[in-house]
C-alpha cells in the first residue's frame, strides 16, 4: 500500500486505536482494526523452523506447536559458509509461513558467541561478525523472496541469559561497533530484515527496548533500516521512553496498561502525536506488504525433511580423521551411545520445533552394512550404568570399529540459563575412555549446541561435529559416516581447550546486574590468536575425504586508496580421490600499527565444490570496510595508510597463501592538540612533525645540560631519550627548558594553525 494512503488511514484512527495498535492483540498476533479495513497478521518463533502455537501460547516451548520440519539450527548451519544454502533454507522455511498464513518469522538470531557458556549458543551463529553478518543476510533474502518478513535478533549485546531480563551489558563503542553491532549492521543494509527485535537486556545501563541511540540513531539514521522494530517477549520496561526512542510494537500485549500510557502520555506531550504516528505507519507497511503479497503454498512436510537432511549434510564438522573414515560396508561397527537411536537434534525453548519426524542413525543401520548397537549411557541425562557399560564394551569387542553417539543433554544448554562448565556428561567421558582399552579405533559423532571439553580427543581416532543438525541429523550422519557425503563443514567459532581459557572467563556472566565486556575486541580466535594459544580445534577448522591445495594468489591492485575495492584470486585444486566442497577463508591483518587490533580478522569467504583433479579460480571482495576499525574519537570507521597482508586460509590457523598490499590517501590521524599533547604523538604528524623538530632538539639539549658530565651517558641513553621524547607531554618543556605557560599556549595555537591549512 502507498505511503499517503497508510497515513490516510492512520488519519482515520483515534488516539485509543493507535496507541492500542502499537501492542500485541496477543501472544503472536498484532492487533486489528476491522473498521478500517486494518488486518491482524501472525508472527511465528523460528529460526530453523516454524513453531507455530495456537492462542495459549508460552514462547518457551513448553505447550506443543504444531508438526512442523526442524532444520538444522544455527550452530550448524554456520559451519556451512554457504550463503547459498542459506538462502535456500530461508526460502523453504518462507514457503511454509506463507502456507501456514505466518507474516513473520521471529529470526535470525546473530548474537556474538562471546563465551561457549551461553544457554542460547546453539541458535547464534558464529563468534565471528563478519561470518554472522553474511550468512544471516542470505538467510533473510530467503525467507523475504516469498513475501514474509523476518525479525533479526536480539538487538543488541544479548550474549548470555544470566539476568538478561535485566542486567546491563557494558560495551565500549568500539567493541560494539567491531564485534556486536556489524551482524545486523550488515544484514540491515544488504537484507533489509521487515523487523527488528530488541533485546531484554540494557546496553551500557538503557534497557535496548528504550535505547534511542541503538534504535534510531544507529539503526534508522545511520543505517537505513526501514521496518518496524518489536519488543522481545516482555522486554518493555517504560513503554512511553520506548516509543520515543523507537520501539514501535511491544510483544504481547500488557492488557491496555501500557496504552493507557501511551494515551496520557500524548495527551500531556511527554510523546508527540506524530511520534506514535510513525510507530503506527512502520507497523501497517509491514503488514500491507505480507498481505499484498500472500501466495498460495502447500507445506509438504517430507519434501521438507529431505531437504533438511541435504542441508545438515552439509553442516556436519569433520574435526579429526586418521584414517579411519569413512567406515566401509564390509566392516563391523558397534555404534554405542543413546544418541544413535534418540538424537539431539535441535535446542530448548522458544526454538522449539515439533517436528515432523525424527531419523536416527540407528533407523538406518540396515541400509549400511552389519552394525551392532548397545545404549552404553543414555542421551537425556549423566546416569553412569555398570550393566549397560559392561554390554556396550562387549559389543564393541565383536567390532572392527566403534562409533560413539555422544551429547549434551536437552537439560545441559536450553535458553533461559547458562551452562554452568564445557564438560560432557561424566559417563560418557568415562565409556570413551573404557572402549579405547580396547584398542580398536574409535570415533565419536558430537550431538552439541556449543563446544565442549574433550579429553579423549588425542586418543580417538575420529571426531565428526554434528551439532543440532535437524530432524535429519541421523541421515546426514550415515551419510557422512560411510561417504556417501564427503564433509565439508568447517568451525564457525573455536573449541578451546579448556573453559578457563575463553577470553570472557574472568568477566561471565558478572553479579549485580552488570556485566563488564573487558576482553574488547578480543573475542574468539582474535583473543587465542594474539595470546598464541593451543586451542583443541580452532575457528574455520573442518576436514574433508579428499584434500585441497592452493595457488597462484593474486590481487588485482598492490596499492589502492581510500573508497576502491581490492580483489583478491586464487586457485583451488582438489588433489584427493573424492568430489567435495572446500571452504576458503580470507583474513586480513593490519600491520600499520596505528591501533590495537587483533593479529588477523576474517573478511570474506568462498564455497567451492570441485571433482578429484579439477582446479577452479575463486574471487573475493575486500572494500573499504575489510581494513577498517571504529575510531571512536573521530566517530567514524578509519583505515590508516601503510601495509596490509592478505591472509588465506583452511583455517584461521591453517594459512596457506599471503601478500601484502599498500594503501595510500587515507586522511592523517591528527592528535588532540592542547597542552597535553605527546611529542612522540607530533612527531609522528606529518603537518606537524617538522613544526616541532627544533623544539625537540632544544629540549633536549637543555635536558641534557642539567645532568652531570659524569652521568650524561649512563644517565640519558639514546634508547631513554627517544622514550622520553615519544611520552613528554608538550606542557613537560615548562620544566625542561625556559619556555613559560605563555610560551606554551602560543605553540599550542600555532600548531593548532599548521594542522587546520
């Protein structure tokens, strides 16, 4: 619908209607107004599936939904880096809505992976934003090529659910704007999402739901956002701050309380009428637009599950191989394990799915060959069984290779609580450790939403990442096992080696209210990188059944300026013996040494697929952004001239190909010039470094006279006058020479003069 006739109809409406409109008619519904004409629509949870409730609803899960596909969930499908499959997926689940008359699918959620403790993990997508950001924009596209909208969330800084509701996350801009703001910031820009949905939590002590600097001046002013912006379940704390500041729906309802608000609010002129009008407006172009654009669909719930499995397929992490995959026909496996035959396959709470059907790997073992099955433990609890222990280690004995299912339980990570360590259930690491007495290779299959601790791992002989890969994991898991499928899943955030070693240890998940994130821009491989720590897997790692090498590196400019685009080619060639898909990762490290950045930072990606021999060419973009970081003083994104290496990867530790390229042109940092201002801070200026290279020499020459020609050389050594020099603040020469504060303020105005011609 056009724009003047929204605001036409808008018109017609009484204050009541409007300040009523601006909440949930209920759980999952917005309101209506049937006298004008005006529609109710339906929102629906996601994201990896359609979780639609009937009216006594609960949005944690708890009342069934109903059957619907489960697709893998976002741990997963990050390992992917496939925006294409992304983008599939997103339309698969768009179709469903449109077929279950849904206008909105509550997702993605791209909050950072700060600390593996998070309860929500398992539906974020990457401790990465780069990553985040790209594969959440395709998925976006997806879901919106059929006509229905999405809600990004949680916005923003919602990295723990630890007081969520009301605990405040305190970022410091650059940290914000580098690590926690760039996965919306993209998908806002490149996607257009039809909504966003602001967190519980406070940013820097706002509650999100009020924050006007989040939800205007950073997403509508800065980055052009267009949709309307929803509440979490909840969150509203001042509905009248949050209609000022940009929350235009709060979800669900209050019963009228907070209309009441709204209405006096306006009657008074604590919210301008006009205000609550634009609230209105963003909320009805949204729902014009999903029912302008309704089409016919049919949910074809098998098709669906198929797909899923393709998909889950392609997720899956080979995160160690000797060899001993894939399994063959002719051999005897023992799969041992509770998650053979009841898989974890999805996470708890408001991404719940009640799903169509579930495939186990045990369902589909007459398919491949003789395999024998003991539970061993089960998979919904840490319940150590000496019988059922003692027939797993017997049924592994009569096989050549042992498969052990192992997990989280759904009561070890669920949204609503945090986990409390990375440890697997103590009976599982317990029968790992008993089957490889027996000497037989082992092979563990991971059913998990965040990394765990593994201290089996050097001693196993294989280790497949499933995650929760869908209601299909068990498909896709044969399919991986016996290579019918070559993995190709790579790690979209790191697996230390121990809980203590997460960069946000010290500070997770704080008291009080307050949580502090002190580790900055540190956060996953940056953090270990610039540590130089061992990690058990690091981020980007993920095998294959056949190998990659890598070629020829060219970029089509060494030196480039402000605002140009640099690309960058390789070859791929697959050497192995089996088709498969390689995942080829672009970090740049910034060696200007101008900020305090992290050793190196992924900027782009390629999927490739290739045949045993074949060599393809892949390109990537870097623009202006790829080399940037947040200069908080000058308020914007700042690259600094000077050398760039170009980093490329199978891993962000595995680099197999670099060359350094130039940029030039960039706008000179200028220091803050006052009285305070650093010599080493000018010097380094070239407008003013040549101003003040003969103040230098006199101060240092009036320095050195008041030493003793005894002690001049031990005393001022090149190394401590250089030092000295880089460190004085320019105030310093008061004392050091017999320059006055008159003196001083007259260098501070001419320098002042040199650095604005």
């Amino acid at each position: 619908m056009e724009k003047a006739k929204i605001y036409e109809l808008i018109s017609k409406m009484t204050l009541e209607e409007k300040a009523s409109y601006v909440s949930g008619a209920d759980f999952w519904h917005t309101d209506a107004v049937p006298r004008l004409g005006i529609p109710a629509v339906m929102v629906s949870d996601g994201p990896h599936g359609l979780r639609k409730q009937d009216d006594e609803a609960d949005h944690l899960g708890v009342n069934d939904s109903i059957k619907a596909v489960c697709f893998p969930a976002a741990c997963a499908t990050a390992c992917s880096f496939d925006r294409d499959m992304m983008f599939a997926m997103g339309a698969d689940l768009g179709k469903e809505c449109q077929a279950e008359n849904v206008s909105s699918l509550l997702g993605p959620a791209v909050n950072i992976k700060r600390s593996p403790l998070c309860g929500r993990n398992f539906e974020y997508v990457s401790e990465d934003p780069y990553a985040a950001g790209e594969l959440c924009a395709a998925y976006i596209r997806g879901v919106q090529s059929q006509n229905v909208g999405t809600s990004i969330k949680h916005f923003a800084a919602n990295n723990q659910e630890y007081e969520r509701m009301n605990g405040s996350s305190n970022v410091d801009e650059r940290t914000l704007r580098e690590i926690y703001l760039p996965a919306f910031e993209n998908a806002v820009k490149t996607a257009q999402p039809w909504t966003v949905m602001c967190s519980y939590n406070k940013v820097n002590g706002e509650y999100a739901s009020q924050n006007h600097w989040l939800l205007t001046e950073i997403l509508r002013d800065e980055w052009g956002f267009e949709g309307y912006v929803m509440s979490d379940w909840g969150a509203v704390s001042d509905r009248v701050k949050g209609v000022n500041a940009g929350l235009d729906l709060e979800m669900p309802g209050s019963n009228g309380a907070n209309d009441a608000l709204i209405i006096e609010a306006v009657k008074n002129g604590t919210i301008k009428e006009e205000t609550l009008d634009e609230c209105v407006y963003r909320i009805l172009n949204i729902v014009f637009r999903y029912e302008e654009g309704r089409q016919k669909e049919v949910f074809d719930r098998e098709a669906d599950h198929e797909k899923s499995a393709a998909y889950a397929a392609k997720c899956m992490v080979l995160l160690k191989n000797e060899g001993v995959l894939p399994l063959k026909a002719d051999e005897t496996a023992a799969f041992i394990g509770g998650f053979a035959e009841k898989p974890r396959y999805q996470g708890g709470g408001s991404s719940h799915i009640n799903s169509h059907k579930v495939t186990s790997a045990l369902s589909l073992a007459d398919a491949y060959g003789k395999i024998l099955y003991a539970e061993g433990f089960p998979a919904d609890k840490d319940e150590y069984d000496e019988q059922k222990a003692a027939a797993a280690l017997d049924t592994a004995g009569k096989a050549d290779k042992i498969v052990v299912f192992a997990g989280l339980p759904d009561s070890f990570e669920s949204e609503g609580y945090d986990r409390a360590h990375m440890s697997l259930p103590a009976c599982q690491n317990k029968l790992i450790g008993e089957l490889l007495t027996l000497g037989k290779p082992v092979i563990v299959v991971l059913h998990n939403g965040s990394p765990v601790e593994m201290p089996w791992a050097c001693d196993v002989s294989a280790i497949l990442e499933a995650y929760l890969s869908g209601e299909a994991a068990g498909k896709a898991e044969m399919e991986i096992l016996y290579g019918k499928v070559n993995p190709s899943g790579k790690l979209s955030e790191t697996f230390p080696l121990r809980l203590q070693d997460n960069p946000s240890y010290l500070n997770f998940p704080g008291r009080g209210k307050q949580v502090n994130y002190a580790e900055g821009v540190f956060v996953g491989y940056r953090y270990y990188d610039a540590k130089e720590m061992d990690v058990l897997f690091p981020f980007g790692h993920g095998l294959s059944y056949t190998t990659f090498a890598y070629s020829n590196l060219k970029v089509d400019k060494e030196k480039f300026a402000p605002g140009e685009t640099v690309t960058v080619s390789l070859d791929v060639t697959n050497t192995g013996s089996m088709a498969g898909r390689e995942i080829v990762q672009l970090y740049v490290s910034d060696k200007t040494d101008v900020a305090v950045r992290p050793v190196k930072e992924l900027k782009n990606f390629v999927s490739v697929e290739l045949a045993p021999g074949e060599t393809r060419t892949v390109s990537m973009e870097l623009n202006e952004r790829s080399f940037s970081w947040y200069n908080v003083d000058k308020k914007e994104w700042y690259a600094a001239d000077g050398t760039y290496e170009i980093l490329i990867g199978a891993s962000s530790r595995d680099i197999r190909l670099s060359c350094e390229i130039t940029r030039e042109g960039a706008e000179e940092l200028i220091p803050v010039i006052d009285a305070d201002v650093m010599m080493g801070d000018l010097m380094s200026c070239k407008k003013t470094a040549g101003f003040v290279k003969n103040m230098i020499a006199e101060y240092m020459q009036a320095f050195g006279d008041q030493q003793s020609s005894e002690t001049k050389e031990s005393a001022v050594t090149d190394e401590m006058a250089m030092s000295m020099q880089r460190f004085m603040p320019l105030r310093s020469l008061r004392s050091f020479s017999s320059l006055t504060n008159a003196d001083i303020a007259n260098i501070v105005e001419a320098l002042k003069k040199v650095v604005s011609e």
